[in-house]
C-alpha cells in the first residue's frame, strides 16, 4: 500500500506471500525442507565433505572391513557408520551413492516434466483428434507399471548394444527409463489447466493480436500452469530416487562402479543375516530419509498451493 | 506511431455514402455440441449442431458504433468473435475497409489487417495474463506486430497508452493483481489501442463491473472514441449502457438479428415485438413502484429452435403464418425488422401490445 | 416494534495481517411487511450483512459488536441448531445461484415438503398438496407433474422460481434475497421480482433485497440503504433516495447509471474506486472520493444524520452544526470544479484513478 512506483522487487514479493507465511507456519514444511537441504547439501558436496574416499582404491584397507558403527564396541571414530566388506567408509559411501541417486532422480523427473508439459499443452491447446489421440496413448501407457517399462527398456538396450558399452550408457538409459514411465501424470495435469487456461480471455487477446500458436502456449499459457506441474515433480522426485534405488536393487539400474544407494543396500543385503546388519540398513535409513522429506515438502507444497485446502 | 493519433481519423460527420469500414454478410456460426464418438455410437445418435448465428448482416461506418443486444444466448458475442477472428465462419463473409478477411491467404496480409482491428474483453481479472507486468501486457502487440523495434520507443509508447487511459505511466511496472477490476479494464483497452486500431470489438465491457466504474470506463470510451476517430462494435445485454454508446442498434434473439437500425429510433419507437418486450422489461429508475406486466416464457433452446419465427412461442401476435415461415429483414423507414406481424400490419405503430401468453418452460 | 432491527453491528474477519473490519457500525430496521433494498458495489459489505442476519458468515468472519434482533429478540450468536429452526421458519433465504439452494438429489417437491415439514404442523399428504400449490403460485406450468422433477430438469428462471416457494413455503415473515436476479436475462429478471413482490405482499412478508442494480431496487423496495465501505451512507424511502439523494456518494451513484429516458453525452462519475478493508480512510470513508469533503470529514466519522426529507444519510454536509459552515461559505477545500449533490460532474475523466489501488 506504499505509493512506490516500482512494485517490490521478486525476493521482497516472495517473503511476503502466502506461500512464506505457510511455509514458515507449516509444522511439516520448515523441517521436511531442512532434512532435505541437508541430505541434498550432503550429496552434492559427497567429493569435498565425505570422511574418506571410497573410490580411491589406494586408500582402502581390507583390513578395515566389517567394521562395526561408532557406537558398538568395536567401532572406530574414522568410520563413523561403520565400514563395508570391502573396508570401505560407509558414510562416505552413503554421500556418494546418494549423489547418485539424486542425479538420477532430478534428471528422469526433468526429462519426465519436459516431456509431459510438451504434450500436455498440446493436446490441451490444439485439441481435437490429436488431443484424442495423445490422451489415449497416456491412457496405454498407464497401464503399465513403471518398474515394467524401465526393465523392459533396460533390457531392450542390454540386448541391442555391445557388453562394454552397457555401462557408458546406462545411467542415460535408467534416467530415460524412469523418466519415461512418469509422463503421464505431468502430461495429464498440463492438459487439464490448459483447457482452463486457453479459455481465458488473456489468451484470447493474443489469440487476436494474431499471435503464433507456439508462442501463445510457450508465453501465456505455459507460465500460468507451471503451478501444479512444481508439486507434481516434488512428489515425484521422491518416486523416481525410489524407482532407481529399486531398479539397483534388481541389479538392472546404474552400473556398479557408481553405485547409488539402491545399489549399497542390495550389496549390503547379502550381510544382513551374517550380522553385519549396518551396511544395509545405513543406505536404507538414509534413502527412507531422503525420499520422505521430500515426498513431505511436495505434499505441504500441493496443499499451500490449493486455495480450497487453505 | 509515437503520436496518439490514429493515421486516418475520420470525422464523424463524414457524408453517408462513404463505404462502411466493417461489414458483416449473412455470417453464420455453427457450433458441433455432439456427445463423444463412444457415447453417440452406443446412444446411435448423430451428430448434434448448434446454429449460434445465422444470417447476421450489419455495416459499420467509420466512427461509428453498432451495439448488439439480446440475451444469453443469442450469438451476440460470437458474433464478436467471428468480427476478430477469434472463430472461422461456417458461413458468410467479413469485410474490412473493402477487403475480404477470410481471402486473405499470407500471414503477413492478415497481420495487416489484425493490427486495425482489437478487441475488448468482459472479464478483467481473466483478460490480463497475470504472470506479466503490465507494460510487457501492453507492448506485445507493439511487439506481435512489429510497430517499433526501439525498446525506448516502446516504453514511451506504453507510458503514453497508460496516461490515456487514465493510469500513470509508473503502473506499467505492476502486475495485474495489484489492480481494481476497472483499472484493469482500463489496461485492458491500453492493450487494444497499443497498435493503433481504427475499429475496436467490446464484449461487454463493463458487465463485470460496479456502476460507478461502468460509467468512468463507458466514459473513457467515448472520449477514446471521439479523439481517435475509433468504430465500435459494442456487444452488450445491458439496453441502458447500449443506449448510452450506440448510434445505431441490432437486437439479436437466438442468433438472427430481428431488429436494426438508428438506435434513437429503435428507442423511441421499437417495432419488433421482442425489441418492445426486451424494453418493457427492463427496470428503469423513472419507474419507482411501478407495476409491469414481464415478458412471459423463456429463450429457447438453441439446438432445437422452434419453427417459423424461433420468438413465436413467446410473442403476443404470432399466428399461423409465425409458425411456419421465417421472417425475413424488411425495410421500414431507416429500421429493419423480421417480422410478419410489422410487416403486415396486425400491431399499429406505438400501440400497446397485448398482454403476454401464460408462460411456458 | 420492527420486524427486524439490526444495531451497530459490526463483522470482522481475521487475517495474519490483522483484523479487517468488514460491517462497521451498520443499524437499520425493517418493518413487517416491508421491502428495504440494500445496495452498495462490491465490497461494500452488503451480502455480508444479509449472511450476517441469517447467522451464514463464512468464518473466520464473526459478528464482532452490535446486535441484530428478530421481533426484539436477539439472533446473533445463537447456538447453529436454534439459528437453524430460525432460518426457514422465520427467515427465508434466496441466493443469486439457485443451484447453491437446491439438492441436486432430491426432487423439487421432496424439498419443499420437508421443508414444510420441518416448520410447519402438517402431515406429509399436506405437505405435498401444499408444495404443488406453491408451484402453481411461483407460476410453474403442469405444477402437478414437474413436481417430481429434479432441479437440473429447470431452465435457470424456472428454477430460481422454485427456490422462491422454497424460501416462502414455511411461511417466514422475513425473505433475505441476496441478487435473486443477477443470473438471469433481463426478461426473466423481471418475471421474478415480479413474482418475489407479488407473493411477499400477498403473505405480508418483509424482504430484504440485496443487489447492486439500483433499477430493480427503484422498482421492488420501499426504503432502501446505500452501503459504502462496510457502512451504510444513505438509507430512506426509495423515491426519495433516488430523485433527491443526500450523500454524495449515493449522487455520484444515481449519475453514473445510463438511463433508458435520456440519453446524456457523459455520465456522472465518481473517479477512484472503494477502499480495500484493509485500507479504509480514517472520517467518511468516501472522503478521498467527495468533491466536498472538508476537514472534519478526514477526522471524524459521522453517523447516519436527518438529512430532510425521511432520508437519513452518513455525511458532515447535514449535521446541524456544519450546516451553518456550510451555507457562510463554499466547502473548505473542494476542488475546483467539483458539483455540488445534484449535479453531473464534467471533466476529470483522468485525475485520481491510477490511486486507488495504493
């Protein structure tokens, strides 16, 4: 209500929005968003922050392996979560696997909006037989179950190319695989606020003005149903780091090399009853950690964004 | 184009036999209301069409405003869209300054065209895209049509617009929602004026808004009107508002014009029985406790419209002849009228119309 | 004693940027039998008092002073299942979309008779004889039949006449009717306030009309109250609020509708828009807008006042003791150009718009 003549800038708008005020005053939002920072933060940082490396073979010792956490009587303060079979840190290992899986998880969801906006706004702007056809071809694909898909095509790449470039390849192919199989639900969701939004008369005007199709979708309509597409890629983030860690899991997702945390548990997996419990469930409590603050931060942000709810 | 004025402002004294700047020729608009392939195929139904507007005709001269009326439903405002272009016509043709707008094949010839002729839309809070700021609102179709590639020339463009309009220029940098309902129709006709138009399509402009806000933008429009020599095609329920801006006056039900003419004269003296219904239904300040007898019945539905006259059902005269053959636009005086009852004399001029049939849903 | 008195009452709504004050202050009666139209723009609080009457507030909105009583008995702040017993009974309701009144899953005659059941001492073949009677009154053909129809088998006129025997048929001796016409074509806006006014007179029911269009209040109320702001500036017989309008607000209001008679070349208007709640001026509200607000109307905020005639109105311009200011001299600080009450005011089409918002 001053009588400034710019507006406030974007930062000064953003803090005093809705969306701060539920956020700050969410009993959820404020430390789902900080275990996620951290997990995320430590992840990203895995090269720099990480105890030990434990890709640097020269610096494991086999002597250390199975070496309990800190806090059993055998633990040591260098490994404080405890080392794997083969002396590695598992910490660390956690760090890095992590880094893995959120790559993984951020690209398939990127490549899964890209994809799914593209088409959604088409069929929901062009309408028409190729609206039709574009929603049926989503309905085909629905029922299928995403692991299905990401196997199917893991396997179909396995098949097509030589064994030594299996593993250049395959983070791109998991990525594509989960990415693929989550489309829909984006696709979907831009369809609907499209067929709201290319009513509006704002569209309209441009619609007057003569203005190409393309470009009516990509500055008007686009920009006004990104809304529920964000929530859509938080939630679904969460699913695709899940998707990945269960394709390592079934030993068909990122090549062992680089294992994320999906890998670190099937490895661990096979000590679980030896008593070596730690180098499963470590991974295990870090990808539950990780997956549900996430999955809280999407939920709290679907819910601050729906009018009705509030 | 840094000067407001339009290139070709016309007075609006001009002689009548000037060429009329836009024209519509018997347009027709259907619109396909079919249930789904799946359900028309189980239901073994075919498909369904709905005539919005059939056979309109009207001229508009330069300087001028036709203002269309009728109620929910009948094709006014597609009519509107089909003059922009919002909507092909299924049938008819629009011309604009002597050109055909549906013959014109390039994108460039059209962009020519599209850039004289705007549009004003009822709703304001949906007419502004909200995630821009308003100067970006109003330059783009500076932008679209490529009237000055200067990005200073630009803003002092829509610094002018907005003083016009009666903002100042600093609003530019706003975002719609910072606006009331009527300074965001006042953006919205800084859009429609940024590319210099000479005929402006308004879609009930003011029906979405407050009365004392309705008269400042009814206000704004006139004087626009009068100092850039603009033409207006003015759609509006509102008979009041249509009196207060119209020279001449169509009166449309179920997408046909019944009535059309100098709008002093179908004030003074309405001929069609549903131009004199539509007036006496209308509830006037003069007419403090006053006692009417409404019009009976309803708007009919569109997909299946009745027979002959689609108003017979509702009209105090109809007869037989009503209920059978359509009546077409016949001349009287400087007014139109489709009508068999005016034409053939049943109701003498000025004489009350008897009481309304019982009504009927 | 009135029918319906409401005293100083005053709605807040709470937000985390504080509390706005939505009604403020806001007294009026209506008498048995009586229509009292209530216009006002948007935001002018005007359905909010209808909600308030009828105990519907949307929370957080709460009834904060003041009280609002029904043959001297207070309503406000009833517990929800005594208030419930009120509304139908006593109070009948017709909203602008009929389709918010009527259950899409029961038949218009199952309705109207559990309605009538509710309130009323009759058995169910009563109930239903009289259902179809109020078909018949509200003027829906073949009221026999259609009377186990649903609601979404009614054209949108024929259904807001059945939300009128809906809101008549346990016989209130008051209707609140919140734009009971907005929806509809001006045709069928006619038959039903027709219909509204012929029916409550024939029952002696009081209605209070809400809505903006001031030509269905000039034809239907017989006082009416001119909302601002959350408070009332004007209220008095309807002949004499609109030839002779006290407020001038109310003024501006009158010249700014096109009329149907006369043709003018520029309406009369009112440059600016209402406050925002949150941003009401301190004094009269409308000050900023009056091309006569002198020092006292920044400062003070006046009550409803005689204004001559029966009209009361809400302006400094008729206290008795600036009278006299008023006649010794021309209005402090006017700006040059303004009208006095009565008069179009020409010119300023540009000044003062692009404020309002701030």
């Amino acid at each position: 209500m001053s009588a400034a003549p710019r507006s406030p800038g974007r930062l000064a708008r953003l803090l005093d929005s809705d969306i701060a005020y539920s956020f700050l005053h969410s009993p959820v939002a404020l430390p789902s968003a900080l275990v996620a920072l951290l997990c995320i933060g430590g992840a990203l940082l895995a090269p720099w922050i990480a105890p030990h490396d434990p890709f640097d073979l020269a610096g494991l010792n086999l002597l250390d392996a199975f070496t309990p956490p800190v806090f059993m009587p055998e633990g040591r303060l260098g490994f404080l979560l405890g080392t794997d079979d083969q002396g590695r840190d598992l910490l660390s290992t956690i760090m890095h696997g992590a880094r893995i899986s959120l790559l993984v998880g951020f690209s398939a969801v990127l490549f899964a909006m890209t994809l799914g906006v593209a088409i959604g706004l088409l069929a929901g702007y062009v309408g028409g037989s190729l609206d039709a056809v574009l929603m049926r071809i989503a309905d085909i694909k629905l029922t299928f179950p995403t692991i299905l898909i990401a196997l199917l095509i893991d396997g179909v790449v396995r098949a097509a190319l030589p064994r030594e470039l299996h593993d250049r390849v395959a983070l791109p192919v998991v990525i594509f695989s989960i990415g693929f199989a989550n489309w829909v639900q984006f696709a979907r969701t831009v369809r609907g606020s499209t067929l709201v939004e290319k009513n509006k008369e704002y569209v309209q005007a441009a619609r007057v003005i003569g203005l190409h199709p393309l470009r009516i979708m990509a500055s008007h309509v686009l920009p006004n149903v990104l809304g529920p597409v964000l929530v859509i890629a938080t939630l679904n983030l969460g699913f695709a780091i899940l998707a990945e860690a269960t394709l390592s899991f079934l030993g068909v997702g990122v090549p062992p090399t680089q294992p994320s945390l999906g890998t670190l548990i099937r490895i661990g997996n096979d000590f679980l009853f030896s008593g070596e419990w730690w180098i499963t469930v470590f991974p295990g409590l870090a990808l539950v950690t990780m997956v549900l603050s996430i999955n809280l931060l999407g939920d709290w942000l679907r819910d601050a964004l729906n009018p009705k709810l509030r | 184009m840094t000067h407001a004025e339009a290139p070709t402002a016309a007075s609006p004294t001009a002689s009548p036999p000037a060429p009329p700047l836009a024209e519509a020729i018997g347009l027709r608009r259907d619109f396909d209301v079919s249930r789904p392939l799946l359900a028309r195929l189980v239901a073994g139904e075919g498909r369904r069409r709905l005539r919005a507007v059939d056979e309109v005709s009207f001229a508009i001269a330069r300087g001028e405003t036709l203002a269309l009326v009728g109620e929910s439903g009948c094709g006014k405002s597609t009519v509107a869209k089909l003059m922009v272009g919002l909507y092909p016509p299924t049938g008819g043709r629009i011309r604009f300054d002597g050109a055909e707008l549906g013959a014109l094949a390039s994108r460039r010839a059209q962009a020519a065209y599209r850039r004289r002729l705007q549009m004003i839309f009822q709703d304001p809070y949906a007419s502004l895209n909200p995630r821009w700021r308003v100067r970006d609102i109003i330059a783009e179709p500076i932008r679209a049509f490529g009237l000055l590639p200067d990005r200073a020339a630009q803003r002092a463009r829509v610094a002018e617009l907005l003083t016009q309009v009666g903002l100042a220029p600093a609003d530019g940098e706003k975002y719609p929602h910072e606006f009331s309902g009527g300074q965001r129709q006042r953006i919205s006709i800084a859009r429609a004026l940024a590319s210099a138009p000479e005929f402006l399509v308004c879609d009930e402009p003011t029906s979405a808004l407050d009365v004392s806000v309705q008269a400042q933008i009814l206000n704004l429009m006139k004087e626009l009107q009068r100092q850039f020599g603009l033409t207006y095609l003015f759609i509006s329920h509102n008979l009041a508002v249509v009196r207060h801006m119209a020279d001449r006056l169509g009166v449309m039900y179920l997408g046909r014009i019944v009535e059309i003419g100098p709008a002093e004269t179908v004030f003074a003296t309405p001929r069609h029985p549903y131009t004199r219904l539509l007036l006496e239904a209308l509830p006037d300040l003069e007419m403090t406790g006053r006692a009417r007898t409404p019009v009976g019945g309803e708007v009919p539905n569109p997909i299946d419209p009745p027979p002959g006259c689609t108003f017979h059902p509702r009209c105090p005269l109809a007869n037989a002849r009503c209920r059978a053959e359509r009546p077409e636009l016949a001349r009287h005086g400087t007014v139109e009228v489709a009508c068999h009852a005016v034409e053939e004399g049943r109701l003498a001029e000025g004489a009350a119309l008897p009481v309304a049939p019982a009504a009927g849903a | 004693m009135p029918l319906l008195e409401v005293q100083e009452l005053r709605v807040e709504f709470p937000t985390r940027r504080g509390v706005l004050t939505a009604l403020d202050g806001v007294s009026f009666a209506i008498e048995a039998g009586e229509v009292l139209g209530v216009v006002g723009e948007s935001g002018a609080g005007k359905s909010l008092t209808g909600a308030a009457v009828i105990g519907l507030l949307e929370p957080p909105g709460r009834v904060a002073g003041g009280q609002i009583l029904l043959d001297g008995r207070r309503i406000d702040g009833l517990p929800y299942e005594q208030m419930r017993r009120i509304r139908g009974r006593e109070i009948g309701a017709i909203f602008q979309d009929p389709l918010t009144t009527l259950n899409p899953l029961y038949t218009v005659g199952q309705q109207l008779a559990e309605t009538m059941l509710t309130h009323l001492p009759v058995n169910p073949a009563e109930a239903r004889r009289r259902a179809i009677r109020w078909l018949e009154d509200v003027g829906i053909p073949g009221a026999a039949q259609r009377i186990d129809a649903y609601p979404h088998e009614f054209s949108g006129g024929m259904r807001q006449r059945v939300v009128i025997a809906l809101a008549l048929c346990a016989e209130p001796r008051l209707v609140i009717a919140d734009e009971p016409t907005t929806a509809l074509d001006v045709s069928i806006q006619a038959q039903i306030i027709t219909l509204l006014k012929g029916l409550c007179r024939e029952h002696g029911t009081a209605i209070m009309l809400i809505t903006h269009d001031m030509g269905v209040i000039a034809e239907t109320a017989d006082r009416v109250a001119v909302m601002y702001a959350g408070r009332i500036a004007e209220i008095g017989p309807v002949r004499d609020v609109i030839k002779h309008a006290r407020h001038p607000y109310t003024v501006g209001l009158m010249g700014s509708i096109p009329s149907l008679s006369a043709r003018v070349e520029r309406l009369a208007q009112i440059d600016g828009a209402m406050p925002r709640l949150a941003a009401i001026p301190p004094g009269c509200a409308f000050h900023p807008r009056c091309g006569h607000a002198f020092a006292r109307c920044k400062s003070e905020r006046p009550e409803l006042m005689d204004a001559g005639g029966s009209s009361r109105a809400a302006c400094w311009l008729h206290a008795a003791d600036s009278a006299s200011a008023m006649v010794a001299g021309a209005p402090r600080e006017a700006r040059p150009g303004d009208a006095r009450p009565g008069d179009a005011r020409p010119g300023a089409a540009r000044q003062g718009v692009a404020d309002d918002a701030r």
